[in-house]
C-alpha cells in the first residue's frame, strides 16, 4: 500500500532533517538542552525547593530549624537521601549555587534518560525527534489538577529521582536486568514515591519474562485478594498501614487537594483514558514485531491503572501509610512515554493511504498542539482552516493534492498554534501591570513568557533552522550551543543574587535584606534562630532570606500528609492567620476564580469575602507563645517596630507591652494526637 506524500518539499525535507539529527546523540542532546533553556530556565529556588532548601539547611546546620512548624513533628526527609546528598554540595558552593550545580546534573542526566528510553521504544527517528523536542518545551503534567509534572525548572529529587528510573527501565529494554535493579534501587532512595512505579515495572516485567503471563496472573490474583482481605478487616488494616482519621484527612484536603481524585477535573480523567488508548495502540503495533517491547508497555500501563485504582482506594480508605504512598506518582512514566508514542502513530499514519488512519492521525496532532492549552485556542485552527482547505484542494476538478482534507486540518492546526502564540504575546504585554502584581520578581516575569513559547512554534522554528543549514550539526555549534545554554542558565543564577536586581527587580528582597541586619542585631548569635511569621507567600523569605524559622506558610502544609500533629499544629496556625493571608490574596481578587477563592477560605476556614484583616488580629497572635516577628505589609500605627521599604517588622513582646496584653502561655494544640510513621 503507498503511502500519501507530503503536501509541501520543505515538510518532506524537515522530516529528514529530524531524523539525521537523531543520528549524532551529541547533536540532538544540545540541541534539546537549549529548547529547554530557552523555554524554561532555571528558576532558582521557588515552588518545592523551598522545602528542600530548608530540609538542606536544617541537616547543615544541627537541627536550627527543628521547632519549625515543618519540622517539629518530623518531615519526609526522614525518607530520602537527598539532603545527605545535598548537603556536602551546598557546605561547599553556599546554598544558591550548590542547588544550581545539583540542578545541572539533574537536568543533564534527565534529558540524556529521556533519549536512551524515547530511541527505544520509538523506533522512527523523525517521530523520536520530535517527541524529545515536544517534551522539552510542554509541561508533562500527570495525576490531578496538573500539579504534578515529570520535568521542572527547579531542583527537587524528584527530577533525579525520575531520571534514574528512566535508566533503569531503558537497560530493562536492553536487557541488563540487575543493572536496571541497582539504579532503580538508588532512586527509591532519592525519592521512594517517584520511583517505586518502577520497581512494579521491573517487577511486572521480568516476572512475566521468567514464569510466563498465567503464572504471573495467578501471583498477581492470589496477592491481590490478600491485599483485599487485610484492607478490607480495617482493625488489621490499622494495625498495617496506620491509621487516617477525618479531621486529619480533610486537613490534608485543604491543604492539598490534587491528592484527592474526587477532586480531580473531567479533563484530567479524559487525559489518563487517551494516554491509555495510546499506549494499547503501540502494544498492538508491536504485539507481531517485537514482544518484549509489547511486554514492556503491557506492564507499564498496568502499572499506571493501578496507580490510578490505588489513588481512589486511598481516599476511600481510612490508612495512613497507603494515602502517604501517593499511588499516583507512579504515573508518571506513562504520561511522559505516551507522547512518544503518539508522535510516532502520527508520523506514520499521517502518510497512510487509508483515510480513516490519516484522520486519527490527525486527531493526534490536534492532541498534541493542545493537550496542555485552553478551548480558546482551538479558534485559531477553524479560522484558518478554510483557506489551507482552499489553497490545497484548488478549484480543479482534480484536486491538488489527494490527501487535501487531512492535510488541510493539519496545516491549520500548525498555523493556529502560531497565531496562538502571538495573541498570548499581545495579552501579556497588555496586562503586563497586572502581571507584575501577580509575580514580584522580574525572573519570574521572564518566565512567564518564555513559557508561552510552546511547543508547536518552537518545533516549527527548528524545522526551520535544520532545513536552511542542510548539513549536520558541526562540533563546533555543538559546543558553541552547549555553552551558550550554560551561560543563560548561569545569568539566571547569578543576576537576581547581585544587590542590583534585589533592589530594583524585586518587590521585597531588598527590603528583606534591611530586616536580617535588623533581626541580627537583637539576636545573640548562641541563641536559637527567631520564628517570624510573613504573609509574602514566599517560605524562603523567611528560611533564607531572613535566615529564620517560620511561624506559617502554606508551603509548609506539604508536610501535613505525613505527620498527624503537623497537621493538627497547622490548620490551627491557619485559623489564626487566616485574616492575614486573605489580605494578600485580596490584592488579587480578580485574578482569582470562585473556585480559588473558596480553596482559600476552605484551607483557612473562613470566608473569602467577609473577613477583614484588623488590630485585634495582629494582637492575638502576637501572643502565640512561639512567634517573636511578624513582617507584613500592612501599617498599624502605633504597634510596628521599624518599617522597611514597603513592609513593616513587628516584634511580638513589644505589641503585647504596647496593649497591654498578658504574656502568652505554651500552647499545646496536638499534645494527645498520635504520631503517624
């Protein structure tokens, strides 16, 4: 059967030029390390690095943080060695460039995993290409709420963690089975929940392998149904997996709700149906030419459906350990192969000569130009798409081009992705003021807009580039690329630390920077470290930039799934701050959607629209037995110890001198509540 040929010389050409780039590793390595430096560069230490700064700082420094609200009760660091790892790094380089280094590293072995395991899964080389290019420029969201993503602009363990096992699962391909054991062993303890999915893969597999699918059936029957019967007797149950109270799980509810897939949006569902949908296509495309490949990929969404069927058990269940395991994350690795696998389906069957192959095909595509986006978009392609369908079907009797109404889609599809782009860059520069609200750093700013590049025009750029150049990459643009990308990422490091960018490009920083000398100056350097409480929203500004412990931060609720007391201490911090973080969060109201704004209330049990930040607020939790400042925006006259620049220290003991208020007694919210391993 022929296949359809393209309907232009420089799509056949950019094909061609996709696949010769895969055959110089070197080549599409750096070429893959500066589409993600150019959309998404290093963000410093921001969203979950916050968490692991602070688990490095407390390890170095013997415990300093250890009446922190995080770590008071225990956290999860007692379950990786990543702040071991860490910590020599950091007690070397200092925290922001030791993180930097540890990110490289991260970010280096992650794109090489991703190559190694998309080469062997994706067998045509323009569609592995393309799929590599894709994932460097998207978000790879998995589980719910698109909270969760495999690859980040920010150092976790998780990304280490992730790249291990996608080593590990490649030399399962490659049949090296106790290699693949002792890396995916070392990620389990980088990160045990990202990495235990690959264990069960492992396990599925060579299993499978060794005693054949009605053995391994049988063993998986026989221990299901024990599983069963233990979750089933909850007194036993209790006695295995701890035991998950109400109050306990709703609080974890506020706090993070994408654990919860009652929550989850339809779309999210949708997404998992279509990722397995794609994968049982390529078993079925391998099934006759290569069954380990098709074993491989049986296990893999096995694996995945359980992770999903574990995460609703866990809700439903009231154990602690198999809510803490977080079933979702193994997840994961599907949602990062089945993009692979989807280029691959569409760069073949988009030359089928059966139409009804050409339309799925197509169908992929559409999936893939918009999977991460919004309804919105999909008005660009339909505005477009009459003319291509003209321009390729012609006026003739004849039509032009024989595949004229796939191709057509498919064009404007492309097109449409560009017009996207460039209304997105006219919106943002718009609202850039309402921007600027919205992100006081100017990094976080750039960010924004490199982001929205997205991956249908960074694709066609470089379709772009590979077609006019002709010839393979040279050494040297191999080595000029991979220089500059370390470059850009290094001035994404360096500036905001210079007192330039602190001062000027940042909304608080430099004012923080006035607060420590403050703080230091009123402290004895053998005395603990001060708890200061901010509503910034920012938990570095108090761990890092003010070298404090933190009263409250919702940050500091990623730990509330692991201890009960964490918890319990938390969501009472919480009420008693809430009329503060509401007023940050007022500023932006109208950003906000009905639903954030009752998230909001709901995690600080209050109403959104009715609570009014005012002096008694500030009065009753200066008298918090553990607080000693508080750092706000807000002015009360009278009551603040110093202003600086836009924010105002207040220090407890004076407030209460100043009102007149007696000194506080200890506080011993969650004195009876059990600790939960």
């Amino acid at each position: 059967m022929m296949n359809i040929r393209f309907p232009s010389d420089w799509i056949a050409a950019a094909r061609d030029a996709f696949a010769r780039l895969a055959e110089n590793p070197w080549a599409l390595f750096v070429v893959l390390l500066a589409f993600n430096t150019l959309s998404r560069p290093y963000s410093g230490i921001t969203h979950d690095t916050r968490l692991y700064s602070g688990q490095v700082l407390n390890h170095l420094e013997s415990g300093a943080y250890g009446d922190d609200l995080f770590f008071r009760y225990g956290s999860q660091d007692e379950y990786s060695l990543f702040s071991h790892l860490a910590a020599p790094v950091i007690n070397v380089f200092g925290l922001a460039l030791g993180f930097f280094l540890i990110y490289l590293v991260s970010k280096t072995l992650l794109i090489w995993s991703m190559m190694r395991i998309v080469h062997a899964l994706v067998p045509n080389r323009t569609a592995s290409t393309l799929a590599l290019l894709y994932c460097m420029v998207t978000t790879i969201h998995y589980a719910g709420l698109r909270m969760m993503n495999v690859h980040e602009s920010f150092v976790t363990p998780r990304m280490l963690a992730i790249a291990l096992v996608l080593i590990g699962l490649d030399s399962i391909l490659r049949g090296r089975p106790i290699w693949s054991l002792a890396i995916i062993a070392f990620a389990l303890a980088v990160h045990p929940l990202m990495a235990f999915g690959g264990l069960l893969v492992w396990s599925g597999y060579y299993s499978w392998k060794l005693f054949g699918f009605r053995k391994l059936a049988g063993a998986v029957f026989i221990a299901g149904a024990g599983v069963a019967a233990i979750l089933a007797y909850e007194p036993f149950g209790k006695r295995c997996f701890g035991e998950m109270d109400d109050s306990w799980r709703l609080t974890i509810m506020g706090a993070s709700p994408f654990n919860f897939p009652s929550v989850w949006a339809r779309d999210d569902w949708w997404y998992l149906a279509i990722q397995l949908a794609i994968g049982s296509a390529v078993v079925w495309k391998y099934w006759e030419v290569d069954q380990e490949k098709a074993r491989f990929v049986v296990v893999l969404i096995a694996v995945t459906c359980l992770g999903a069927i574990g995460t609703v058990l866990a809700e439903q269940l009231p154990y602690a350990l198999l809510f803490q395991g977080q079933p979702y994350r193994a997840m994961w690795m599907l949602a990062f192969l089945h993009i692979g696998f989807a280029c691959w389906l569409f760069v073949e069957g988009s030359q089928h000569a059966f139409a009804p192959v050409r339309l799925a095909a197509t169908a992929l595509l559409a999936y893939l130009c918009y999977y991460d986006g919004l309804p919105v978009e999909m008005y660009f392609p339909i505005f477009v798409w009459p003319f291509l369908l003209l321009a390729l079907r012609g006026l003739e009797r004849e039509p032009r081009d024989p595949a004229w109404f796939t191709h057509s889609i498919q064009l404007s599809l492309i097109a449409g992705g560009v017009l996207w782009l460039i209304y997105k860059l006219v919106v943002l520069t718009q609202g850039l003021a309402a921007l600027m609200e919205l992100h006081p750093e100017t990094r976080a700013l750039v960010e924004v807009f490199l982001r929205n590049t997205g991956p249908v025009v960074m694709c066609v750029v470089l379709a772009w580039i590979l077609v006019r150049m002709g010839a393979p990459l040279s050494r040297r643009a191999i080595w000029l690329t991979g220089a500059a990308c370390l470059l850009l990422q290094t001035a994404f490091l360096a500036l905001p630390e210079t007192d330039l960018y602190r001062e000027h490009c940042t909304r608080y920083r430099g004012d923080l920077d006035d607060i420590r000398a403050t703080l230091n100056k009123e402290r004895d350097p053998s005395q603990p470290l001060p708890t200061v409480y901010s509503n910034l929203g920012c938990l570095d500004y108090i761990w890092i930039d003010l070298h404090s412990k933190s009263y409250f931060d919702w940050w500091q609720a990623g730990g509330f799934m692991f201890r009960r007391d964490t918890a319990m201490e938390g969501q009472r911090r919480a009420c008693l701050v809430a009329p503060f973080e509401v007023e940050r969060y007022r500023k932006l109201k109208h950003e906000l959607s009905e639903g954030e704004k009752h998230s909001i209330g709901r995690f600080f049990n209050t109403d959104f629209d009715q609570v009014k930040l005012s002096e008694d607020d500030l009065a009753k939790l200066c008298q918090e037995p553990s607080l000693d400042y508080i750092v706000i925006e807000q002015k009360f006259d009278g009551l603040f110890h110093s202003q600086h620049g836009r924010l105002f220290l207040y220090r407890c003991r004076q407030v209460r001198t100043t009102l007149g208020l007696p000194e506080p007694r200890p506080v011993n919210a969650v004195a009876t509540a059990s600790r939960v391993p």
